[in-house]
C-alpha cells in the first residue's frame, strides 16, 4: 500500500473507484502498488483551482485552535502546522521543526 497525498480533492472519486481508502490520520489515500501510479498521475493532472477546499480547512482549523491560544501556519509547500501555546506542535512528534 502507498500514501497518495496533495490535491487530491478533485479526483477523490476516481482515486476512490481504484480500490483507494482514505486515511484521515495520515491526511491522504491508501491506496495498492498497483494503481499507485495511475494514481499520482489522476492528482498531477487535477486541476489547481479546486484548492478552495483547503482553504476552507485552513479557516475551520484556525477557528478551532485560535480560541486555545493555538496559531496554524501554512508553509509555502501547502502543509498546515498548529502551534499551542508553548511553541509545540499540536500533533508532535511530526516533522521535528518543534524540537
């Protein structure tokens, strides 16, 4: 099984009819070596302007954390990472950028 990540909102159902399983832990589709590629291929080719979703995300998630004291930051790369109050990662241990 491989993780297929990114903007992979506007093709969730064609990745879904491939036999791919959403994780929402690891914020992407599970899905079988074999259609892997076809896979990476579908999110290479989707097209850019359905990332309003994520911005959408991005709004809830500030919403929700902000009211803790939490600050979400979004990287140039796209990844969002919430912040509480002592500088620490929300879901640490990730990235490592905390320690």
């Amino acid at each position: 099984m491989q993780l297929i990540t990114g903007n992979t909102y506007p093709v969730k159902d064609k990745i879904k009819a491939l036999g791919g399983r959403w994780n929402a832990p690891r914020q992407g589709w599970e899905v079988s070596d074999d259609n892997a590629a076809e896979c990476r291929k579908l999110v290479a080719e989707a097209p850019i302007s359905s990332r309003s979703n994520s911005t959408t995300r991005e709004k809830h998630l500030r919403s929700r954390y902000s009211r803790y004291g939490s600050n979400v930051t979004r990287f140039a790369g796209g990844a969002l990472i919430i912040r509480n109050q002592t500088g620490k990662c929300e879901d640490a241990p990730c990235c490592g950028c905390c320690s």
